[in-house]
C-alpha cells in the first residue's frame, strides 16, 4: 500500500494567482507614489514662493520707512537682486548693522536649483524674462504643468 504525503507548497495555479494579485497591487501603487511625490513638490513650491516673496515684502517695507536709505534709482524700493536679501542691506544712519531678509535663497523643487525666474516692477506681469532694474515678483522657470492644467511657472 502507498501512502500519499500530503505535498508542501504551491500548486503552478496558486503561483500564478499570487503573482497575478501583486503585478495588479504594485500597478495601482506606482501612480500614487508619483502622485504624492509630486504633490510634496507642488507644497514645497509654494513654501519656497511665499518665503522668497514674503522677504521681498519686508525689504520693500524697511525700504519705504527710510530704513535702508533713499531708493536706487527705477528700484522703487525693491531689491536689486535676491542675493541682497540674503546679503543683508546696511541701515540708514547705523554702520556696522546690516538687516538681512532670507538665511539663504530656497530651491525651487521642481528645478532642483536656487535659480528663479525673476520679475521686476516695470516688466510685463506675464513676462518669463527680468528687466533687472530690481526684484518685484519671483516664479518657477519649470515648464511643467500641475494636475489643474496651470502652469508652476504661474503660480
């Protein structure tokens, strides 16, 4: 008399069942991996803008109260440059003090760089290039587009 055992493992079936579920699971996961990603990046855009826009708007402000002295000329009162933010500017009537805006200038997330597009007072408000007369408005040189079809360049 043979006595069966009773066999250990996977059938082939079984196999290519399992196989079959986790190829469907990591399919569905792979989009919202990339979904979130770029979601953290779209949030991290956002910081980096209202953080650089933020300083613009403090300088612009110690500017207008005679803090940082009379204005360079077609500056209006604005930086020249995003580095003088980090920089720091000398105080009107005080020698050794500087008033600095930023510790440093953000990354842009979606350039991976410190390199923004930049925009002056006297530029067109839709203008993808600087006058360089001073820093008004900073963007995204990225040509992406987000989720809602608008471009991070606009933001």
């Amino acid at each position: 008399m043979a006595i069966r055992r009773r066999q250990r493992g996977l059938t082939l079936i079984e196999l290519i069942v399992a196989f079959t579920i986790l190829m469907i699971l990591t399919s569905m996961s792979v989009p919202l991996a990339r979904s979130k990603v770029r979601r953290e990046k779209e949030r991290d855009l956002h910081r980096a803008l209202d953080e650089i826009r933020h300083a613009i708007d403090k300088y612009k402000d110690a500017s207008d109260q005679g803090m940082l002295g009379p204005p360079k000329m077609d500056t209006y009162g604005y930086p020249p440059t995003l580095e003088e933010l980090v920089d720091g500017v000398k105080l009107s009537g005080q020698v050794d003090k500087k008033l600095k805006f930023l510790r440093r200038i953000p990354k842009d997330p979606m350039t991976n760089s410190t390199d923004w597009g930049k925009r002056s007072m006297q530029d067109d408000p839709a203008s993808q290039s600087w006058g360089g007369q001073n820093v008004f408005d900073v963007f995204s040189k990225t040509t992406e587009k987000a989720a809602d079809g608008t471009s991070y360049s606009d933001w």
